[in-house]
C-alpha cells in the first residue's frame, strides 16, 4: 500500500496546522504595473515567489525548500532582467546603463546571499534580501520607466 506523502512535510512540525492567514508578505497592487504586460506578469511572478517562499517559512516547511527556491529565483532573474533591459535600452537609453548595473550588482547578491542562506540553513537571510530587492529596486528604480511609456493612445511600438 502507498504511503500519502505532500513535499515538504517531513520537517513540518506536526502539531501545528499550517497557516492560513497572514501568509502574504507582498499583496500585489495595480501601482506596482508599470504598463508593459510581460514585465509586469514578470514581477508578479516574483511577488509569487516571495510569498511562496514566505509562506514556507512560516510553517516550517523542509529546509530542502530553499534550494530550488534560490536556483529558480537565479535563473528567473536573469530571464527577467535581460528583457527588462531591452525594454528600458529602448525607453530611456541614457539610464539604462545605470539600471543594468543595478541588475549586475543584484545577481552577484542573489549568487552571495542564496549560498550563505543554504550554508546556514537560514532561508530568511534570503528572503530578506528578496524583500529589500522588491521595495528598493521594483518599486522605486523600475517604476521610474513607468514615465517614458508612450501614451496608451499613441501607435509607438516598444518594438524594433
């Protein structure tokens, strides 16, 4: 007979019910669009993470949570900052250079951070940096492009 079993269980304290309130570290606002679909889909994406990885923590799940957690946020950040610097190249060049250096600067704390976290078995070292990623740079650096959009009405393409 097999045996039910859900991932992440196994470190789960077992008297405690998982949490379903106050689970969400950001709540995903409309102010946080900044009016291009895919980076916004894409920061939601993000925002999804966080909370995911949050929600983990709160109710102890298995420490073998965060490794995938940091390898997918690795990963998804680089696919995310290459087309944010395309759009960002096209919108405002004489910024971009800046804004790409800021992603540099995150991927390196990304790298550093995700592998003192795994050696200290702390997930909330990273996640606080996901947290100081999200409300310095995506709410403050990034929605600053919001400002050279060309209006919805206009037939301008972001495209080549």
């Amino acid at each position: 007979m097999k045996e039910n079993h859900t991932p992440g269980k196994e470190n789960q304290n077992k008297s405690s019910p998982i949490m379903l309130h106050n689970t969400m570290l950001i709540v995903w606002d409309a102010k946080y669009n900044l009016g291009i679909p895919i980076l916004d889909e894409q920061h939601r994406g993000i925002v999804t993470t966080i909370n995911s990885l949050h929600f983990a923590i709160q109710n102890h799940f298995s420490d073998n949570m965060l490794m995938p957690v940091i390898h997918m946020m690795n990963d998804y950040t680089r696919i995310h900052f290459e087309v944010e610097e395309a759009f960002m190249e096209r919108l405002d060049p004489v910024h971009a250079g800046r804004h790409r250096e800021l992603h540099k600067e995150l991927l390196e704390k990304l790298s550093y951070i995700g592998k003192q976290s795994l050696m200290n078995h702390d997930p909330q070292q990273f996640l606080g940096l996901l947290k100081s990623w999200w409300l310095t740079h995506i709410c403050n650096e990034d929605l600053i492009y919001r400002d050279h959009l060309p209006a919805p009405s206009s037939n301008h393409s972001l495209g080549s």
